[in-house]
C-alpha cells in the first residue's frame, strides 16, 4: 500500500473523511479502488480522472 487518501468534498455516495487505501500512484495520479472499480485520482485538483462531478480527495496532512 502507497499510503491513503481522504474524501474532503462528498458525492456520489463517498462521504467526507472515508479514507481509501493508495494501490498504485505516480507524479501525477493516485489510484484507489472506489465502487468495485479501480480509478485514477489527479493529484493536482484531486477529482477522479474522467468525472465532471463526484467527490474531491486529497492526501492527509503528514
């Protein structure tokens, strides 16, 4: 595990502070496994790559 990131903006059933587990990240993208499925959260504004909507993330402060 990569370390967590934390729900800070709620929607589409993920509500603010449920944390997920970091299976892969890089430079620019974490990837979490939300609703069965894996998918790519940008780093820089912290939305799920794809999605106009939905919830916001970010990593928890060190």
């Amino acid at each position: 595990m990569k370390g967590v990131v934390v729900c800070v903006c709620a929607g589409l059933g993920i509500e603010t502070g449920q944390v997920f587990p970091v299976l892969e990240e890089n430079g620019r993208v974490w990837e979490i496994l939300l609703g069965g499925s894996y998918r790519k959260i940008s780093k820089r504004s912290g939305r799920v790559q794809g999605w106009k909507n939905g919830p916001k993330f970010k990593a928890p402060a060190k």
